[in-house]
C-alpha cells in the first residue's frame, strides 16, 4: 500500500512544484500568484478527501474533519512557501502527506473519535516579509500585530498582501485557538540533514527542536603593509577571528548535543597584500538544551575578550539573537514511535536543528514531528528529494496513527 500512497504524494508534491516564480527549483512566497495556484490544489485534494475548507484571516489553508459532538481537534501540517529556488519538499510535504492519510481512511469508510485539521500555513520561511510564522502565532495568540505593517522588498505591506489576497488582517487577533479543545500539533517534514540516511532509516522521531542564539563579534587591529610588519608586531584581526571559530568547533565537539557555525565574516581592508585590521563576524549557536547553548555562548564571549586582550585588538561581542527550545510532547512522540514500528521499521529519536512551524504551535499545544528521509541530507536546494517508498512509509504511519491515537 504504502508505494502506491507514496506514488501518489509524489505526484502531488510535482504539481505543487510547478507553482513557481523560477524555473530553477521552487520559489513560492506567500501571497502571490504561485500560492494562490498552490492553495488551489490544495484545496481540490482536500475536498477529494472529505475535508471542509477554508482560509483564515492569517492566510492558513484549513482542510477540515469534523467528528461531531464537540469532539477534540489534532491539527497537522506544514508550510506552503519556499526560500528562492529551493525544494519541493520542505514545508509541503507535511500538508500533502496528511491528506493522502486521510483520504486513504475516508475511501476506507474510516471513523475517527475526534476531528482533524490540516494546517497549510502561508509564511515560515521569512523570506518575502521581515517577520514568519505568522499564521501558527495567531492561532496560539501570541502574534506582534504590528507585523501586518511590515514591507517586502517592493514596499508592499503585509496588510497589504492579506487584503489582496481577499483577507482581513484587522481580524487575525481574534484567531487564537482554546487549548482546551486540542489534542495537538503534528509536524511532518523532510529532516534537513543526512542523519536518518546515515542511519539507513525512512522515518524519525523529533525529540526536540532546537533553540538558538547568535552573537555579533567585531575584531579591531591594524591594517597593514603584508611585506613590510613582521609577524610578531602585527595586529591582525582575522588570526584571533580564525581561533575563535576554531574554538566554536572545538566546543561543539566537546558538548553534547551543540552545534556552532561561523557562517559570516566581512574583513577589512580584504585584499591579498594586506594584514586585515577589522573582522565582523557572526558566531551561532543551536542546541536541543537551552542551558548548553547559554554556557556555550558565554565560553565563547570569554574566549573571544581573552584572545583580544593576548593580542592587543579592540573587541565588541554582543548576543543579538536568542530562541528557546522547543521540547516535543513525550506521549506524541511514543504515539510515533509505534506508529513507526507498526511499518516494521526501527524507531530513530533526533533533535531538529532547524525552525519549524510546530515551535510557535508549541504556544498552543503539545506539539510531535515525524521526520522523513531525504537524500544526502539536502535542503533549500532544487536537488532537494525524498523518494515515494518513503513518503509511503510516512503515510502509513500517519494513518497507523490516526487509527490508534485517544482522545
């Protein structure tokens, strides 16, 4: 069964794909034309499925099955947007696999105790507006309202955006969700790294996602002739920039459970024949544990201070981001777990490195990802790819899940 689900998601998640403003990979920015064709399929399939639909005022596609009797909702589903050319998995998948799940079990003829909707969420990425999740924030009430009088790059609003797109933005307020009535939130998404492939597993089981800061560090030396300074009187602000991001990496490797990343240097004079005097850069940080990646971070504006005085540079070091944790709920995550086991694959717990629409959810709910295989780990990337058998796998085990999960 699964394979031919699989088949089916694949073919899905093609049409989908040709919902594109490039024609290299997948570019689709909420509110545009592509998300709008993007929105209409989704909507067809959703209806085949047996599933009321609507959209809310926040620009979340809400595919609906009702129970009755006031029965307890499960919301599922992902993100519909892209980065710039990216895949056609992330984020989408997670809106069509649940779909092809609950269609299986209305042809069936399938009951279930409680409803369920499927979430297809207009912006996590980020990318057209400066502010994201913003449909997951207004159904946990934690939303900046101010965010709908931010501008893309063209100098359009995102008020502006909602209200062409036939929305009222003035309304978004008033879509915060009672928790009392909610099961919870599952995610399903492509894992974004190689770790299940290493591991010679489809599916996975997220245990946390991870939270993270980012600290701005700022060397000042002296810039200098290269054929004329010695070694030993120069003041070169891209040696102590070089062994702070060794020491990054020598942390990461210590701790458990860290991940650091110097990803950003902009170096002053750059040029060949120069000794650089200034270095900016841009250390960040991520960990399933909060209080690794606090003490990660302070070890390393130590090091950093340290290592300006030993060389007698100038040194600014600022922590100019910080989002907690996100700790998946544990009975949703054994709920997976034998969900997983029940298409006799082994059981692979993982934390997420990555932002996913299920950390803003976590304000409202309890909150579970199954995460799904994708090959050599590759994402944001038009090589981005997770193959039918196992998405069929995936699908089997929502449906094992939606069978078997109590109210």
């Amino acid at each position: 069964m699964n394979h031919l689900l699989g088949q089916r998601a694949q073919e899905y998640l093609k049409q989908l794909a040709d919902c594109s403003a490039s024609e290299i990979g997948v570019t689709r920015f909420p509110f545009t034309p592509e998300h709008k064709r993007a929105n209409a399929l989704l909507t067809a399939w959703m209806q085949e499925a047996g599933l009321s639909v609507h959209m809310d005022e926040a620009g979340t596609l809400v595919g609906r099955y009702d129970a009755g009797n006031n029965a307890p909702t499960l919301l599922m589903g992902s993100h519909q947007d892209s980065v710039k050319q990216g895949g056609a998995y992330d984020g989408i998948m997670g809106i069509v696999l649940p779909i092809v799940a609950l269609d299986y079990l209305n042809r069936q003829g399938r009951k279930l105790p409680y409803s369920v909707e499927v979430l297809a969420f207009a912006d996590e990425e980020g990318v057209r507006f400066p502010t994201a999740l913003v449909g997951p924030r207004a159904l946990a009430g934690t939303i900046d309202e101010s965010v709908v009088d931010r501008k893309d790059k063209g100098g359009t609003s995102l008020r502006t955006a909602l209200s062409d797109f036939g929305l009222e933005p003035d309304k978004i307020s008033q879509l915060k969700r009672n928790p009392d009535n909610i099961l919870g939130f599952i995610e399903t998404h492509i894992e974004q790294g190689p770790v299940l492939e290493h591991e010679g597993l489809p599916l996975g089981v997220v245990s946390a996602i991870c939270g993270i800061e980012r600290h701005h560090l700022t060397f000042t030396g002296q810039a200098a002739h290269a054929g004329t300074v010695p070694m030993h009187l120069r003041k070169d602000a891209l040696t102590a920039a070089a062994a702070i991001t060794i020491e990054a990496e020598k942390l990461a490797i210590k701790l458990p459970d860290l991940l650091a990343t110097v990803g950003q240097l902009d170096v002053t004079p750059n040029v060949p024949n120069a000794v650089p005097g200034r270095v900016s850069m841009v250390i960040e940080l991520r960990s399933p544990v909060d209080e690794v990646r606090e003490k990660a971070g302070k070890m390393l504006q130590a090091f950093a201070k340290e290592t300006a005085q030993l060389r007698e540079l100038g040194c600014e070091i600022t922590r100019t981001y910080s989002q907690q944790a996100t700790e998946c709920d544990d009975s949703l995550q054994l709920a997976l777990a034998r969900a997983i086991v029940s298409t006799n694959n082994r059981v692979h717990h993982l934390p997420s490195g990555a932002t996913h629409d299920a950390s803003a959810m976590a304000d409202l709910t309890r909150v579970a990802m199954l995460f799904v295989r994708c090959k050599k780990g590759i994402s944001h990337n038009p090589a981005e790819y997770a193959s039918d058998q196992d998405m069929g796998l995936a699908i089997d085990a929502l449906i094992a899940l939606l069978s078997d999960l109590q109210c």
